[in-house]
C-alpha cells in the first residue's frame, strides 16, 4: 500500500512521507552483509534512538533497540535496554517472553526457564505458559505448566486465539514422544487462530501430521509469516522464493540465527560461497559461540581452499552432534589437498554415521556433496562416487539432495509426489433439505473429502 501511494504520487505531508519511509525501511528485507544492508540497519538503530529520547518509556522501542543491538553483538546493552523494559512493565508479557527468548540466544537457557516459570502470571496466562512448556523442553526440565495448560484446552473457556501457542507448544511435546493422535488434536486447537510460530510449526510438521493445510484460516496465517513461506518455497525447491523469504525472515528478527543458518546453507549448495561467508560473519556478530555457523564456517572456508581457517574453525567446535558434519567437512578438506584415500575414508566415516543416527536423507546428502567435490577436485574415482551418490540419493530423498543432485546429473532426478492421503482440519456437511453448509470441526480420517452430504437415513460418521 504503501508503495501503491508513492507510486500514484498522492499528496503527502512530512510527516506522513517520514512514516511511509519507515513503513518500506522495516518491511523491505535488507542483506546486511552488504553496505546498503549495513546501513538501512545502522538507520534502523538511529531511528529508535530518536523515538526513546522523546519517550524513554516506549516499551516498543526498547525491545525492537534490544534485539537489533543483540543482533549486532552488543549483547550487555541488549541486557540493559531489556531490564529497563521489565522495570518498566515487569508483567508485561511482551517484556517477559522477549527477555526470555534473549536468554535462549545466549545459550542460557535455565535462566529463560526461570524468567517465566517464576513469574505469578504464568499461571494465568495461555501466552506465558506456551513458553514455559517450550522453554522447559530447551532447558531439559520438566514443565510445570503443561498440564495446566491441557486443562485450559479442555474447558474451552478462553478465546482459542489466545490459546494457539499453548496448544502448538504441547502438540510438540506430544509429537516428540510418538503421541500422534493427541498431537494431531493439538495442532488442530492451535490453527482455528494460528501465530507466525504456530503456522511455520505446522508447515515444518504437516507431513509427519499428514494434515491438508488448506484452511482459509491457515492459508492467510502462512501469508503472513516469512518463515512458514520459507518453508513452503523450499518444500517446492522454489530456491529464489525460500532466499526472498529468508531475508525477509531476517529482516524481522536480526537477531535469530536461524534465517541466517539457512541462507549460508543455501549458498553454499549453490556454490556462492562468499555470499554464505558473509552471512556467516553476520551471524557470528550476533552469537560467536554459535556452533552451528562455525560448522557452516569451516565447510565453506574449505570449499575456496582456506584450508588452515577451515581446520581453526573446525578445532572450536566441540557440540557432539556436529561430529558428522565435521568428518564430511575434514573430507572436503582432504579431496583440497588431493589426499583421495583420506577423503574416501573420512566422506563414508560421516555417511555411517548418519546412517546409525536413522538419517539416511544425511548420509545421501553426504555422498552428494563427496560427489561434487570428488568431480571438482578430479578424483580419479569421480565417476563411481557420482553413481553411488545418486543411488543413495534414490533410497533417501531430501529437497537438499534433490537441489544438489540435480546439478550433478545429466537427468535431472525426481523426486517422489507426496500422494499420501491427507487429514483435514475440519470437513463441511451440506444439507440438501434445509440447504445449508455447516462446518464439521476434527480431524478427520485420512483423504477425507472437504464437503460431504448429509444424510438423513444413515447417521453421519463421527470425526476422530
């Protein structure tokens, strides 16, 4: 709308052309690693500073200023902008779930537990108890809310909008413990008003879930959230889209790590590897200690032969989970200095052990990446290793692997169509006599039709 304006050259005062340039500033995603990037956020950061020297007591801007000063590495004036917020409105829920998550960012995360466990409204309110749950699985804790929270469903006396977090956070807990049914009902509490984390949960989870997300309800929702819209574009290995929507995400949360992760790993399958250097940088600004990025790091500094910087970054890495990632890393590395036996040996060492981790998808990406690495580096065995890399990928196929595969082959590989029936979230029952469409709400059974005819001789068949 706002650019529709501009465009039709409306009259427009100061003021209001001062709004609208704020209004594009913060809803266009800028690349940060770049100096345009750089300076719409120093602009960002300026603009906050003059809102809180007329009101030092705007809450708003004393969050927003946190997360881009976190964003930017400058973690202790983060902290302080954050407990002046809490002094300022220390039950706020905004103020609470957004120190919490700060805590999160640093790795703290008994701290975040705490900072909403102990609070006296936690028990009273959907919003923070969704975090306690979410918070206390980070933490590795039991939750002291989720039952609370399960009773606040059932008795169904609260607005479901304010109830989607707490259900989406238990439908999670379900999920992860094999509970499917209970978690497919949860889920579906959570969607009848879905937040961006609710929406982006339940497109990552849709096909564990087997759910049809074609909901009005949840169609509008994924509109609005650039990491359910990431998530989508990259489920059709739409790579453009899922960039757009990464940057977009980022834009809105400078200080999440988790846009950026994607966007090394992105340019990194494509091969453009300054550009997934730069973001990496980007992001070690915000959190040094994130190990995942130093993951990122050492492979694409191997990738452009900074072998000895590859091997640094390696050496700082101690979370046990990267392991595999790292042999594949030290096997790149390996195939740099035309050691094609260590390479060999180093690339199966990472595509076994995902394969005892049940990742077969990880351990065919593996191979993948050997291939086009072993084709780069003229490895004698190139050819061999491209075939196993395809017949693996054939077993165990992921949009990562397809996306790398298909710049390997000569035939594009397929990957399979998702024709397993679906659940609905809800079905319509048509009544041909009173002519009249109502709204069934459950999950359905699987390929469920969305409207159905009622009829009035055999009783209609309850939803699960």
């Amino acid at each position: 709308m706002v650019r529709e304006a501009q465009a039709r050259r409306f009259a427009v005062s100061p003021v209001q052309e001062e709004l609208f340039r704020g209004v594009v500033d913060d809803a266009v995603p800028s690349d940060d690693s770049t100096t345009e990037g750089r300076l719409i956020f120093q602009s960002r950061v300026a603009r906050l500073r003059r809102e809180l020297l007329v009101a030092p007591e705007n809450l708003l801007a004393l969050l927003d200023l946190a997360q881009l000063q976190l964003a930017a590495g400058k973690a202790d004036a983060a902290e302080r902008l954050l407990k002046t917020a809490i002094g300022l409105a220390p039950n706020g829920r905004i103020v609470l779930r957004t120190a919490a998550r700060f805590y999160v960012h640093l790795g703290i995360f008994d701290k975040a537990h705490q900072i909403i466990k102990r609070h006296p409204g936690t028990k009273k309110d959907p919003w923070l108890m969704a975090s306690e749950i979410a918070l206390a699985d980070a933490a590795g804790v039991p939750s002291t809310m989720a039952s609370l929270g399960l009773r606040l469903i059932k008795e169904a006396q609260t607005h479901p909008r304010h109830l989607a977090e707490v259900a989406g956070a238990l439908a999670n807990s379900e999920m992860m413990a094999g509970h499917y049914k209970e978690a497919r009902q949860l889920l579906r509490k959570a969607l009848l008003h879905p937040t961006d984390n609710i929406v982006a949960q339940a497109v990552m989870d849709g096909s564990r879930m087997g759910f049809e997300l074609d909901a009005p309800t949840v169609t509008t929702a994924v509109r609005r959230s650039s990491e359910a819209q990431l998530l989508q574009a990259w489920q059709n290995q739409d790579e453009a889209g899922a960039e757009r929507h990464a940057l977009q995400w980022h834009a809105e949360e400078p200080f999440s790590s988790r846009p950026i992760q994607f966007l090394t790993t992105l340019y990194s399958l494509q091969s453009e590897y300054e550009k997934s250097l730069g973001w990496v940088r980007r992001g070690l600004i915000a959190d040094p200690s994130d190990e995942g990025l130093i993951a990122n790091l050492a492979f694409a500094k191997a990738a452009v032969g900074d072998i000895q910087l590859a091997e640094n970054a390696i050496n700082r890495i101690k979370e046990a989970s990267l392991a595999p990632y790292l042999k594949a890393t030290e096997g790149l590395i390996a195939l740099k200095r035309g050691d094609f036996a260590k390479a060999e040996s180093l690339y199966r060492e990472a595509e076994h052990t995902f394969d005892k981790l049940s990742r077969p998808d990880l351990a065919a990406l593996a191979m993948a990446y050997y291939a086009k690495f072993a084709l780069e580096s003229d490895a004698p065995d190139s050819a061999r290793i491209r075939a196993e890399a395809e017949a693996k990928f054939n077993k165990a196929r992921s949009i990562d692997g397809y996306l790398l595969m298909s710049r390997l082959s000569p035939s594009k590989p397929a990957l399979p169509m998702d024709d397993e029936p679906k659940r609905r979230l809800s079905q319509w029952v048509f009544d041909s006599e009173s002519n009249t469409l109502t709204e069934r709400p459950g999950v359905t059974a699987k390929g469920a039709p969305a409207i159905v005819v009622a009829s009035r001789k055999v009783p209609f068949p309850p939803l699960r």
